[in-house]
C-alpha cells in the first residue's frame, strides 16, 4: 500500500492528484504543520520531515518533482508520463524539473520572505524580486503552451498536474497573475480532470486551489 504524508494546501496536492489520476490505492497521512513530529512515520520517511513524503514497501520518496516522477513510471497504464524511449519523455523530465527548479523555487520568496530577510524593507525588495521572477517563468510557461495541449507528449501527465498547482498558487495574490491566455486555458483543461476534481475534493480544496475552510488541516482544527 502507498502511504502519501501530506499537509492540505500544500505542494503534497501536486502526489495526492497525481495518484488519484493513476486511480491509486493510497492511504494519507495527514500531518500537521506545527506538530510534524506526531505523524507515525513521517520521519522515518522523509528525515527533513517536509511533504509530500511517500512510501510504499521498501521505497522512500521525497520531493514533489521526484515522487511525481516516480507516480508517472509506477502507474504506466494511467499514461501520467511518456513512454521511456519516447521523445516526449524528454519534455516529460524538463518540465517536472523545470516546475521544480525554477517554478516551484520561484514562489518561496514571494510566499515566504521571512526566510530571505528579517526587516521589512529588505523582505519587500525581496518579494519584490520574487514576484518579477514568477512572472518571467509564467511567459516561458505560455510560450510553450501556445503550441502545445500538454507539456510532455499527448496525455496530461504530471508535469500538468505539477505545473497546475504552481499556477493555481496565484490565486492568493490579488495582483498577480501567471502567463496568459494558453496558461488560462492548461490550467481549466488540467483542473477538470476527474482525478484532480478528487483530489481537490479530499482535500477540502475549492476550484481556485484555496482551501475551503482555511482553520482546519486534514479536517482538524489548526492549534
């Protein structure tokens, strides 16, 4: 069985959609942010103690980009990643890279600045800074998308799902918007998916990715 460590709203919804589309059995252990250390075997999983984390048997995985990797080789019949020896799967690892790397990086300035700078002009530079990068990997986004439906060959696979959850993080800043038009339309066409529509919905998740009762984690309440 799969046991996937997550905290809702967090990057772990990028695993949790990607097993819900390979039609997974899974089970979720809910962590909760301020009490990592109580969640059996988390930290046994991931040392570092962050989500997602995974396990199945022997295996131990951390890192969204690695355990999506990994979701997309384990379930081949969901086709969530081009064949091996496909050129698709070039693409396929650039854009789970890339969303790891570049996108998913990217935010922690703009989300988390307290981690760059502690007084508040140095965070706003840095936020600052943050946002200009986001925005300059939102147009590299939607030069690609422009001439493709998919980021990795002719299936939504999870360099969508990954890339979906990036741009939907926008969606808790009022000014702040990723790419354009072709963005707009890979992140409706990604979010209508049945497994990530399931996913949103275990996780208490509304359609803009912001969490429908922001007090409760895992449907407990946040203390």
């Amino acid at each position: 069985m799969i046991t996937l460590f997550q905290i809702t709203g967090s990057s772990s919804f990028a695993a949790r959609a990607a097993l819900e589309c390979a039609g997974a059995e899974y089970e979720v252990v809910d962590v909760h942010p301020r009490r990592r250390d109580e969640a059996p075997g988390f930290a046994e999983t991931n040392p570092l103690q962050r989500v997602p984390a995974l396990r199945e048997g022997d295996v131990r995985l951390a890192e969204t980009g690695a355990i999506l990797l990994w979701i997309g080789d384990r379930f081949p019949e969901a086709r969530l990643a081009p064949p091996i020896g496909a050129n698709a799967r070039a693409d396929h690892y650039r854009w789970v890279t890339w969303c790891a790397n570049t996108l998913h990086v990217g935010w922690w300035p703009v989300m988390a600045s307290f981690y760059f700078a502690e007084d508040e002009a140095a965070r706003a530079a840095v936020e600052a800074r943050g946002r200009d990068n986001i925005l300059r990997a939102g147009k590299h986004l939607e030069s690609w998308l422009e001439h493709h439906e998919w980021l990795a060959g002719e299936h939504p696979g999870v360099s969508d799902i990954y890339a979906y959850m990036l741009v939907g993080w926008a969606n808790y800043y009022d000014d702040l918007t990723l790419g354009g038009p072709a963005v707009a339309a890979h992140h409706a066409r990604v979010g209508a998916l049945p497994g990530v529509v399931r996913a949103r919905e275990l996780d208490d998740l509304n359609a803009r990715l912001i969490r429908v009762h922001p007090e409760l984690r895992g449907g407990k309440p946040l203390d």
